[in-house]
C-alpha cells in the first residue's frame, strides 16, 4: 500500500532499517545519546505510514531500530 511520505510501504515492527530511515528524515537533529526506547516506541507509532500494532513491540525491535538509526548517522 502507497501513502503520500516518501511514496513508501506500509511500515511493520520487523522493518527496523526503513523506520530507522524514516525517524532520520524525520528527526535529523535528534542526539541519539538522548533519546530512549520510550521516545522510539512513541516515535514510530505516530509515523503516517506505520501500520502494525503498537502493542506487538518489544524491547529487542526497539534496538533494532536504534541500532540502524546510529549506524546512519553520519551517511547523507
């Protein structure tokens, strides 16, 4: 399914690297050194284009969308 952001897909919990893309753009100017899982969690849910049950989250994907987040810092 399109949406109008980016003319992306519809966003789920196990797609950690395209929302980590998403809060970047989003959020460039975020230290990732201060912002906590809550603030990820809180992040992902309002994103237009997420679509997966906020409940179904768990720490471990939270991780990894820090994870993927930080290693893209840097990149354009």
């Amino acid at each position: 399914m399109l949406n109008n952001e980016n003319s992306a897909l519809t966003l789920y919990w196990d797609a950690s690297f395209a929302i980590a893309m998403r809060l970047k753009s989003r959020f460039p100017n975020e230290t990732l050194e201060h912002v906590s899982l809550n603030d990820i969690y809180q992040w992902v849910i309002t994103l237009p284009d997420f679509g997966d049950d906020p409940e179904m989250v768990n720490d471990d994907l939270l991780h990894a969308i820090y994870q993927d987040w930080y290693e893209e810092i840097d990149k354009p």
